[in-house]
C-alpha cells in the first residue's frame, strides 16, 4: 500500500493564523485599509512607515492590536511584508531594506500608474513590472504580487463587512503564492485567486488604470470577480 500522501490540490491553502504580517506604507489609504481588514481578520499586523511616530500614530488610530513601527523593525519582525508605498518610492524604499527582507515572502501590490487630465495610464517599469523590480532588487526574497485591484475606500470603511472580490496572486514559489491566497481568504467576501507567474504581473498593476475609470464612470469602488474557479 503505498503511504505517499496527496498533492494538495488548487483549492488547498495552508493556515496562515500565527503569521505576522508587516505593511510598508501602512500609513497610506491602500496600506491602512489592508492592515484593518487583516487584523479584524484576527491576523498579527504591525504597520510601517519611515517614522516610527507616524506609525504608531495610524496604528493607535485603527486599534484592533495593530502595532507601528519604523520600516526596517516592521520587515524584520515580520513573516510576510506587503510593498504598499507609492511608485515613486517603491525601488528606493526596497533597496534600503534588502537584508531585512532576506528570506520573508514580500507581496507587491504597487501599480505604477501616470496622470494627466485623460485620466490614468499604466507606466512600464525597466524591470517589466514594480513586481520584477521588487523581484530583481530583492534577490533573496520570495517576491509575489497580489491586492493590487482593492478599494481603499471599501477597505477603511468600517461600515462594510465584507470585501466583495478576489484577489489575483502572481509569483514563481507555489509555496508563496498559496501563503498569500490563505492572507486573502481570511478577509470576508475576499478569494486568493492564482494568476500567473511575475513575468505577468504588468497586465495585472495596469489594469488598475482600467478600474480607475470605471469607477469614475459610474461612481463605485469596483473590484474583480474570476468566474468558474
């Protein structure tokens, strides 16, 4: 009889409960949102920021056992890191934290995005995607990518109970990837859905801009649904 045990299937994630998850630009919309949802999640979450002041300050403000830090304590101390500061800091913030971040899982949800009076566009990074310089900056972290499509506004809104949407989730380490869907699962109304290996993460920050305009359109906060998964 043999006593090989199975392959865990698609839909099989690992318990991520004891986890620390650390957010670098936890003071911004996208990173406070997430820090909210993930700790009333009862995930451990400790935020970010250049100043540990400032970081314990939107810590105190969000409650829910949430902590802040500097970010180089916030990527040592944590187990996962999620990359939330705007693109324009995104290589120089990650260079500086290169031998903290050695050997964590590091998610990268920045979507390098233009303005002008058109609306949004997708830049493209020399890398390919902020996910492959993240990949490329950081060569002993386990670099994926995911949350880039969420609302901030629906993420900090305490009056909203669940996240309708799922979460696309890039990234060459099937380890990483199904440690990231299970961070995902654990938010109400939210999926981890994998997509596809880093080489196809621009497809994924760009369509951002898409979504930008959709909810300017219509005045909304849309977010994305993957049918028959």
């Amino acid at each position: 009889m043999s006593t090989t045990a199975p392959k865990p299937g698609p839909h099989d994630l690992p318990d991520v409960s004891a986890l620390v998850v650390g957010i670098l630009g936890g003071t911004g919309p996208q990173g406070k949102g997430l820090a909210y949802r993930l700790a009333k999640a009862g995930q451990q979450v400790v935020i970010g920021s250049r100043t540990a002041d400032r970081a314990e300050t939107a810590a105190a403000e969000l409650g829910l056992g949430i902590w802040g830090a500097d970010n180089q304590a916030t990527a040592r101390d944590s187990d996962v890191v999620i990359v939330a500061v705007p693109w324009d800091g995104h290589a120089a913030t990650l260079e500086a934290l290169r031998t903290e971040l050695a050997g964590k899982i590091v998610v990268d949800c920045v979507n390098p995005l233009g303005f002008d009076k058109e609306g949004a566009y997708s830049l493209k990074p020399a890398e390919g995607s902020a996910a492959e310089q993240a990949a490329a900056l950081l060569p002993d972290s386990r670099v994926t990518a995911a949350f880039h499509h969420l609302s901030a506004v629906l993420l900090q809104d305490q009056g909203v109970e669940a996240i309708d949407t799922d979460v696309m989730v890039l990234g060459d380490e099937r380890a990483a990837t199904d440690v990231v869907q299970a961070l995902a699962a654990r938010v109400p109304g939210m999926r981890g859905v994998y997509s596809g290996r880093l080489r196809n993460a621009h497809q994924v920050e760009s369509l951002v801009a898409n979504l930008i305009s959709v909810n300017r359109r219509y005045k909304a906060h849309a977010g994305l649904r993957v049918t028959d998964v």
